[in-house]
C-alpha cells in the first residue's frame, strides 16, 4: 500500500475500516525459516511511557520520526519482523513495511513507566482473539515479577490465562520476565544470572501448556548458566544498549552462539543509534543474527 504518514492520518478518520483489511491482505512467511534465527525491531516503548532515548526524554515521541527511522532500518532483508502495539504496527503495515515480514503483537503495557503502579503489568493492548484475527505472528508479553508486591500474583496468573488463549489459537508467546524490585522508588529489573535465571523458571511454568511458549531475556553475565535453565527457544533482549556500542555487539555475539538462541530484539538502541546511523546499527546487528 505504501501510505505516508500524512495519508495514514487522514486515512484513520476517512476510512478506518482499511487498517482491517489491509492487515488481512499482508503478505506473511513461516516464523521460522532459513538458518532459525530472527531478528526483530520493538517498538512498544511508547505505550507503556518509555520514550527516553539517549538522554532525551521525549525521543519516542515524535511517531512520524519513529516511522522514518522504521522505514530505513526496514530497508535491510536480513529485518525478520516488527515488535510493536496494534497503533505501530497498523501504520507500518499501511506504509506497506511488513509485507512478508513476522508481525509480533505487544499485550501488556499498563505498567505506565514512573507510575505507583508500574509493577501492576496489566494487559491493554492485543488479545490472543485479536493476533488470530489480525494474522499477526506471535505475542509477547512483560512480566516483571516483584516478592515484596502482592499486585504481581495479578500479573502471573493472568499470564497464565493469555499463555492458554494464544495456544488455544496455536500462536506462539514470546515471555519476557525480570525479577523485579523498588529501588528508591523506581521500578528496577535485577540483571544477575541468578535472578534471570529464577525468572526463567517461573515463567516457563505459567499455564496449562508451555508448547507455544517462548523466552526473550535480558543478555547478562554468565549468560550460558542461564541458557541450561530452559528448553524454551529464547530471543536476547537488546536492551537500551550503552555509549559503548561496540561491547554491547560484542555481548550480543556472544550470547548468540549459545545453544537454545533463536535471536535478537532490539529497539531503542538500534532505532535511535549514537551516531544516529539507523542503517548501520541495523546492518551490524542482522549480521550477528545473520552470518
């Protein structure tokens, strides 16, 4: 279709009953083909308040940028597919940017960042119904899981409800869990091999089946302790990355050659490079994914 973005809005008040079709009619591949790895973009920030970037607060909050910087990152083959809320993922489907692409749907973004409720991971976008629906490829969710707040056993087992939805409609779910804790009265994700690895055996037990279950995890050290501790296929979390740019690639490599790794997810960091060179962050990271 290949709509630009001043089309999409007038499209969204003319005719909104397109966006349906038009994510009907996108052109779809297997989830897993040629060498069984993937490599995605995530774009699920802004839903839930995270649009910091780099030191600027408000990076993310200019959607035409953000699709700009889509387009080019999407400009490389080796890009398997989109992580993102129904909004982004809706106008890259009308800018034509996922024809024949993986379409992964973001389900729960309600743990506003900064909030008194940050931990309280509700789900407030996508229905396991409605990426059936929408011919998306899979689902992902968040999962922080907080010992010292009662509202994360919500979370866990409505985790669990969506696990079984979305294999009821055979769609896989990608799990992303943190051990979580408030840290002068921030939400902070533990980033050792122990907590990682405890988060992997919570999640991996949620629901009445684990068949359409996937893993997507922070890249921490000792990363190969915690890749005995699932059979899950697992994607890296790319992270916000760091101004060394060149150990966070050189982590990710590494991690990419552990036996149980499917891939990378990565946004921000790629998205919204240093050097603000989008195609080359990309092309260096699909290589990893890649070879």
């Amino acid at each position: 279709m290949g709509l630009s973005f001043e089309q999409i809005k007038e499209l969204r008040a003319s005719d909104p009953g397109a966006i349906a079709k038009a994510l009907k009619s996108r052109k779809r591949r297997p989830l897993v083909q040629g060498d069984g790895n993937l490599f995605l973009l995530a774009a699920d920030h802004p839903a839930r308040g995270a649009l910091a970037v780099n030191g600027n607060p408000v990076a993310m909050g200019s959607r035409k940028e953000l699709l700009e910087r889509f387009a080019t990152a999407l400009e490389n083959p080796k890009v398997d597919g989109v992580l993102g809320t129904p909004d982004v993922i809706e106008e890259l489907t009308l800018m034509g940017l996922l024809e024949g692409k993986i379409a992964v749907g973001s389900m729960n973004r309600g743990g506003l960042k900064g909030s008194s409720f940050e931990f309280d991971d509700r789900y407030t976008a996508y229905t396991a119904a409605s990426l059936k629906q929408q011919g998306l490829d899979m689902g992902k969710n968040l999962l922080r899981i907080n010992l010292q707040d009662a509202g994360t056993v919500r979370t866990l087992e409505h985790t669990a409800k969506v696990i079984d939805e979305c294999a009821k409609h055979e769609i896989p779910m990608l799990l992303e869990p943190f051990m979580s804790d408030w840290v002068d009265g921030k939400a902070v994700n533990r980033l050792t091999a122990e907590a990682v690895e405890l988060s992997v055996a919570i999640s991996s037990g949620l629901g009445s089946t684990s068949a359409w279950s996937w893993l997507k995890l922070p890249v921490v050290e000792n990363m190969e302790r915690v890749m005995e501790a699932t059979t899950l296929p697992t994607l890296l979390l790319g992270g916000e990355g760091s101004s060394d740019q060149e150990a966070t690639f050189g982590s990710w490599s590494n991690a990419l050659a552990l036996p149980g790794v499917k891939g990378l997810v990565v946004g921000r960091t790629l998205l919204y490079p240093h050097d603000n060179d989008v195609s080359k962050a990309v092309a260096q990271a699909a290589n990893l994914v890649h070879k």
